[in-house]
C-alpha cells in the first residue's frame, strides 16, 4: 500500500531538493512546489527549518494568512500557512495543539515571525512538528507577507503552466501517432524516448502489449508485482522506481502503462505524459476491439453458415476458410464447449433459431430472456478461454463463439500418415482430451473456478459437407454427456452408445414413466433396501447373469446373491429367463443414470 505521503531526504533550505510530487488523499497525482523548493526562492532567503525536517518532500500548492482565531474552519489541503502569532498572542498553550490541527487537514508547512507577537514557539510544538514530519519555518521579520506571496504563487502558476504546456505538447505528438496510423509499439515507443526511461504497456493480466527501453529494464517490470496487486488500480501510483497509470476507457480497465527508471529518475511531469498516454492507448485498444469484434462476428457468421449447411460446395468453402487462416480440407472434429446451469443444455443452432427436439418443437431455454451482463461476459470469457487454446493445438483451426456455446474445429484422427506423421502441408492430429482439459484450466483461472462448461466431442469429419452433421454430433454429446455425467461432462459421440436412442425421446415424462412400469418399487431412491437391491439387479446385467462374478464384484455370499435373485424375481418378473424382460430392466437403468430429464 501506498504511503499518504512520499517524503523527501532532509533539505537543508538552500537545497530545495527535487521537483514534487505527491499521491494526494483523493487518489490524483498533484503538482505544485515542494517546502523544500519554497524555502529557496529568494524572499525567503533569510528563512529557517526549525522543526519537520522530514517533511520538506510536501507539497505546495497555495499560501493562506493565519490572523484571526478560527482560521481551521478555514484552511484547505496543500496549503502554506504564514501567521504572526497574533490570534494566539494571548494563549500560548493552544500552540501545542496546532501542528495536530494542521497537519491533520493536510497543510504543507506552517511559517512564523516571531517578536511582535510570539517571543518563540514552546519546544512541545517543535518536538511534534518532527514526529509528525510538519514544517515549521521562522520567517524573516524583514519580508512582508504579500512578497512572500506574490513569489511562491508565481512559481507554482509557472510550474503548473510548464508542466500544462510539455504535457499538451506530447498529447499532440501522440494523436499524431494515432491519426498516422501508428499503434501501440509506437506510442510507448514516443513515451520513452520523452522521458528517457523503460516504457511499457500492459494487459490486466500483466502481458506486455508493447515496450520500450532495455530488456533487463523491461524484465524487470514484467517480473514486478506492484502495489496494486490484483485489484483493479483506479487512479496513477508512483511506488520507488515504477510509476504505474491505468488504461481506463468506457468502464473497463484495460490494463496499465507503466514507467521504470532504475535510479529514481522519474519526474513530476512524467505523470501527466503517461496519463495522456495512457489516454491515446486506451483509444488504439478500443479501438483494436472494435475491429476485432467486428471480424469475430463476421468469422462466426461464416462458420455458422457451415455448420447449417448453407456456405456452399467445399471448394468454395475450402477458399473462404483459407482467407481466414482456417484449414478444412482435411479430417477434423467438432467440438462445442456450454455453459453449464442452463435450464435445457441446448445453446440454440448454428442458424441462430432454438435447436428442435424429434417432432420438430423447439427446445426453448427460458434463461435467455433473463441472461444479464454477467452471462455475456462469462460468455465472451469461455470463448477466450478456447480460442487461446485452440491457437495453442492447431493454428489452423475454426474456433468462434456463439451466443450460447463455442465452437471449434481441429485436425482430428486420420489427418497422419502410417507411421504418424501429418500428410505434406497439414497438421499433426490435435490430442482432443488434452485441448479440452487445458481449456478448462483456463477459463478456471480467468473465472475462478465459479462456472463450469461441458463439452461435446463428434466424429471425425472428412470433408466440409459433413460439418453439419458433426456438429449435430458434437451438440448432441454434450446435452447426452451432461445428463449422464453432470457439469463439467466432456463426451465423445461415439461413446454415448444407447443414450443417444434415449436422449432422442422428447417428452422426458414418458421415459419416467417407462422406468416406473419396469421397476416398479426398485426405481425410488427414499428406500435404501431398493437402490441397493437395484445395484444387484445392475451387476447381474452387466455380467450377463453370471452368479459367480456378480458375487465376486458385490462380496456377498452365493447363496445369499441366490436368494437376492429370487427377490428380485417376484418383485420384476422373470427376468432370469426373459430376454425381452432384461432388455427392459436394462434400458430402464439407463434413464435413471441420466440426468436432467
């Protein structure tokens, strides 16, 4: 954490120390003239240090007269107070309090001429002035106030004016870098060389966008945490040797423009340069964001137009997508990766219309009415995650987000030769349950881990024309995958086996229905004897009624799993001896493992 105030080396008065410059209590950098400065110029000649010391790095950013008893109603933030003791001739003990009272509404320095009305200052209000690091200065008796006035304000106006006039002065070099068609390297590569120091512009997750100076400067950076840690830096923070200034448009924080001179060399002007730097960076960023929004959207468009089946022969295709960077003239997989804890898992088609169930009726979500700001950027933020993982595996994959899931196409199995190497001119095979694991990583550390998505994996397709139908694949392994496993199901369509028959019932009543005449008791889960004896009729089944094994994997007795058979016998029928029967019992076991219906 920033300290309140950054203090100065003690300045003897005729070293005035270097230019100020302070993080003020309402969070902005101000500029003005420090004590140290002040007790320069040259009315103050014959001035002298008595107390506060440690405090000549203050600011000063006006002057006030201290002659009537309640001038704290009064006094204001960065202010020099000069008196002549006269409010305080007749009460010397409220002396002790004063520093205390001043220094607490933020005054720089407190000056005194003694003799006329004050003999001297008692030492208790010294000593505290040094504690508190507040300075108390004895003013010649010889100097008026209005000249110490009119000097000390004219240097600050000239200062401020200065730093006014340098400042404007790079906020036009800079528009002209943008108006140029400059970028970022450029702008931060202008900041540096006007400030003679390492430059660079970074993410909100501390990536360099752009930097400028010597590499060890700017490793030094990347490796530097900041007194910001993660939270969000909302105003300009000047730590030892980094000066740090967020990148703040429409809202959001961009990220941060950052200044490092390892021998402290940075200035009080140095601030408002890389304000407006941040200013003009926060326009290119946005601005790249718009044009990247805009090629996203139009990616998607393309990309949803073939997966409906509805961009043309594959030629043309083919031609499209290599204009993108995109490779499908070769095998591949779909993948679609949902969010999960929505009310159906159905995301809406890659025609943008509610996917429909077998008779043709859509599938509506009802949370896509209420899905706020907050869905949109989980939203955006999953498909971030993929795209960046995607990139990772197969540089010429199709990945782009829609409204309620992402997609991504990548080379798949088939695209090597015999002896696994990817044919001339393609891509190696992608490791499908690595990409998916790796996206999830991700997306788990930009969300912190508070949603989950499920992800659907389909066959491989071997040309354009069949995307459609590995889409169709791909969508429905994750609704399948999601019923069967929970959130956070990854599934591939060629292990859905009889759920993909079961999922393609609509009416999920009818399948409850069906398990309630075929298992009758055994089909509630209040009943501990029930879901145990149904984990017996389940081990049965799948050893094909073999006693001896099933026996073996429940540890239960021969003659006590005999004895289970014949219960279950009576309860269900003849199963032992129907095939049918088992037929029966055995896709009712089925819809119970899956979920949501």
């Amino acid at each position: 954490m920033l300290p309140d105030k950054l203090t100065a080396r003690a300045y003897t008065t005729t070293d005035p120390g270097p230019p100020a410059l302070r993080l003020a209590s309402t969070g902005t950098l101000t500029y003005g003239l420090s004590v140290g400065e002040v007790l320069g110029v040259s009315t103050l000649t014959g001035a002298r240090l008595i107390g506060g010391r440690s405090g000549l790095g203050r600011i000063v950013q006006r002057l006030n007269v201290m002659e009537v008893p309640d001038i704290l109603a009064w006094v204001k933030p960065h202010e020099l107070l000069l008196t002549t003791g006269y409010p305080l001739r007749n009460t010397p003990q409220a002396l002790d309090d004063l520093v205390a009272d001043l220094d607490g509404r933020g005054l720089a320095a407190l000056g005194v001429k003694l003799g006329r009305y004050l003999d001297g200052l008692p030492p208790t209000m010294i000593e505290q002035a040094d504690r508190l690091g507040f300075p108390l200065i004895l003013l010649p008796n010889d100097v008026g106030f209005d000249d110490i006035l009119n000097q000390v304000l004219t240097d600050i106006l000239n200062r401020q004016a200065a730093v006014l006039a340098r400042t404007e002065e790079v906020h036009r070099a800079l528009v002209q870098i943008v108006l140029g068609g400059g970028g970022l390297q450029e702008v931060v590569d202008e900041v540096s060389g006007l400030l003679d120091v390492a430059v660079a512009a970074m993410d909100g997750e501390r990536r360099m966008l752009a930097g400028s100076g010597p590499d060890e400067h700017l490793r030094t950076m990347l490796a530097w945490e900041g007194p910001d840690g993660s939270a969000r830096l909302d105003r300009p923070v000047l730590a030892g040797d980094h000066l740090v200034v967020p990148v703040l448009a429409g809202g959001f924080d961009h990220g941060r423009i950052i200044a490092y001179s390892p021998g402290n060399g940075l200035r009080e002007t140095d601030v408002g340069i890389l304000e407006r730097a941040a200013t003009v960076a926060a326009l290119l960023i946005t601005k790249q964001q718009a044009v990247a929004a805009v090629e996203s959207k139009y990616r998607a468009d393309f990309l949803r137009d073939v997966l409906a089946g509805r961009a043309g022969d594959d030629e043309s295709v083919v031609a499209h997508c290599t204009g993108f960077g995109w490779d499908l003239d070769r095998p591949v997989a779909v993948l679609v990766a949902e969010l999960d804890g929505r009310a159906t898992g159905d995301g809406g088609g890659p025609d943008g219309r509610p996917r429909t169930g077998r008779a043709g009726a859509p599938t509506a979500d009802p949370t896509d009415r209420g899905r706020g700001a907050d869905e949109r950027m989980v939203q955006e933020r999953l498909a971030a995650a993929w795209t960046t993982v995607v990139r990772r595996h197969d540089r010429h994959a199709a990945v782009a987000g829609f409204a309620h899931e992402v997609v991504a196409i990548v080379g798949a199995a088939g695209a090597a030769g015999p002896a696994g190497d990817p044919p001339e001119g393609g891509a190696r095979p992608v490791d499908l349950s690595a990409l998916v694991r790796e996206a999830g990583a991700v997306f788990a550390e930009h969300h912190g881990g508070r949603r989950s998505f499920s992800t659907g994996i389909s066959r491989t397709a071997t040309s354009p024309s069949g995307l459609r139908e590995a889409y169709e694949q791909a969508v429905k392994a994750v609704r399948v995958g999601r019923q069967m496993h929970g959130a956070g199901a990854r599934a591939h369509f060629d292990q859905l086996g009889v759920y993909r028959l079961l999922s393609l019932v609509s009416d999920p009543a009818e399948l409850h229905v069906f398990v309630r005449e075929t298992l009758g008791g055994l089909a509630a889960d209040d009943e501990p004897e029930a879901v145990d004896l149904r984990r017996t009729l389940q081990v049965l089944l799948e050893t094909n009624l073999n006693v001896a094994e099933t026996a073996r994997r429940l540890h239960f007795h021969y003659n006590t799993l005999r004895y289970r058979i014949g219960k279950l016998e009576r309860m269900l029928g003849p199963f032992t001896e129907d095939a049918h029967l088992r037929l029966n019992l055995t896709l009712a076991l089925h819809v119970l493992r899956m979920r949501g219906i």
